[in-house]
C-alpha cells in the first residue's frame, strides 16, 4: 500500500527547475580588488525603486529595500507554486548612484545623491506575475513604497568594473581608481554609476565587506 501511494505521489509531483543566477552569471558578480576590467553586461531584468537622500539616514532607503526585497521573494514564492514550478535565490542589492551637481559625491553632500536600487531577476518573470506579487502583498503587508516598485530591464553594454573590499565610506578611493583605468583605455564614462552590494552590512562586518564597482563606459 505504501509503496503504491509513493508512486502514485512521484507520478504527479513535478520536480523544481532550479535557477542559479549567481552562476549563470558568474562573470557579472565577481571581480577582484586587484585589478579592474572590461566586460560586456547583457540587458538585465531588475526590480527597482527611485529616490533620493542620504542612505545612512534617508527613511525612503530602508523603505525602498523593505519593498523590493517583499516583491522578490513573492515572486520566488509564486514561481515555487506554478504548474511548472521555478525555484531560484534571490539576489543582492544593488544601487545606481548619480547627482544633479557631480560635485555632491566629491564633497560628500549626499543629501544631494539620487539613487534607484534593484533585485535583478530571471528573464521568465512577467509583468502579470509582478502584478499579481504587488497585489498580493497590498492585501496582506501593505508597505509605502510598495507601488513605487517597477519590472524594468536595463541595458548597460561595456563596463569597467572591479572590487571593492571595505567599509562604504571608503568607496570613493576605489571608484577613483576604476575611473583610472577608465581613463588608461582611452575609455569615457557613461550612464550611471553602479554598485553590487555582496554582503549583507547587518551580518558581515565593515571591513570585509565587498561591494562591486561598475561603471558604463563609451
């Protein structure tokens, strides 16, 4: 009897497809905080939140990661219940960072910094996969910024990009490094400036941080 119920069971169970984004993009999550380089960045499909302030007070900041990270892990849990059912992990924060006035980032004025943060996101989820993920999240943990999350692919083409290993404060040593080597391949920057945040600055302590640095360039 027992047997027969276990066959029976394995007969109309579909197994999970598995996701691995960090390894089907491997060459986009790894750099090393020796060396910078260039590489080609397809277009990505993001979720994203726009604001602006200081990230280490700006309320709108927390609230922005709270709301994307809410949306994701809907996503994943809708995707793990589909006929076909997806399972994939979720991935790391990142940021676009730019200013109005460039010379807020060299002054520090970061209440002048704008930002959009993302959680980038297999190809296979649709727009009405995210619009079912924001309702369902509207009727069970309404979050304020949760309607200011948007399913947008971004284009980025050649890249610079390298490591950087330490406190956030310390970034701009390293930013001004790739903009070096930028500089060195007769390379000029464009679009915005990119961070991939690996670790988690509530687990992991500041000085082994690693956050990648990512810039577009023509």
């Amino acid at each position: 009897m027992c047997a027969t119920i276990a066959k029976s069971f394995r007969r109309i169970t579909t197994p999970h497809q598995k996701l691995d984004l960090r390894k089907q993009f491997e060459n986009l999550y790894n750099a090393s905080p020796d060396s910078s380089r260039l590489l080609e960045v397809p277009p990505l499909l993001y979720l994203m939140v726009d604001g602006a302030g200081d990230p280490n007070t700006s309320v709108a900041y927390q609230l922005a990661i709270e709301s994307l990270y809410a949306v994701a892990y809907r996503m994943k849990h809708a995707l793990g219940r589909a006929d076909r059912p997806v399972d994939y992990t979720v991935m790391p924060l990142e940021g676009l960072w730019w200013a109005d006035d460039s010379s807020a980032f060299s002054s520090g004025r970061r209440d002048a910094w704008k930002w959009t943060l993302m959680l980038m996101v297999p190809d296979l989820v649709s727009l009405e996969l995210f619009g079912h993920a924001i309702a369902e999240l509207e009727q069970r943990r309404p979050l304020a910024l949760l309607h200011q999350v948007r399913l947008e692919r971004l284009c980025e083409g050649t890249c610079a990009q390298t490591l950087h290993l330490g406190p956030y404060a310390n970034v701009p040593a390293t930013i001004a490094r790739l903009h070096a080597y930028v500089e060195e391949r007769q390379c000029d920057p464009c679009g915005r400036h990119h961070e991939i945040y690996l670790d988690d600055p509530k687990r992991i302590p500041p000085e082994r941080l690693r956050t990648i640095i990512r810039q577009p360039v023509a």
